[in-house]
C-alpha cells in the first residue's frame, strides 16, 4: 500500500519480512510511537524507508570502537 508515490509504506507483516525484524518488536514501536507510520482501523502502516534509517543509527549508536571496548 502506497500512500504517496514518494514513500513505500507497509504492512507489518511485509516491513517484518524485508526488514528481518519480528512483527511484535514493529508493532510495538508503532504502538509507543518510535517509528514512522499511519493508522487505518486497526492497521498499522510504516514509511519503510524511514523506519530502515532509523534502525540503522540506533545500531550505529550501540556499536563501539575497538579501543572503547577493551
């Protein structure tokens, strides 16, 4: 589903198989609202490429250099 021709978002389910991650841990950044998305109903939909950018500095984030590690 497309909101925009823009920004690919996506289901749950379908952010859950690009992205490698569950569908519990997206659905509960939805729900505290620390990802991108929108809401039809009961459905939640992620702007995939915003959600991808974000997980990427947080995992940047929590990496450390060799020398701090030691």
């Amino acid at each position: 589903m497309n909101f925009s021709s823009e920004k690919p978002f996506l289901s749950i389910k379908d952010t859950s198989t690009r992205s490698g991650l569950s569908q519990y841990y997206i659905r509960q950044r939805c729900i505290d609202g620390t990802i991108p998305h929108r809401r039809l109903g009961i459905k939640y939909y992620i702007d995939y490429d915003a959600f991808m950018e974000r997980e990427h500095l947080l995992a940047a984030q929590s990496c450390k250099p060799l020398s701090e590690a030691q």
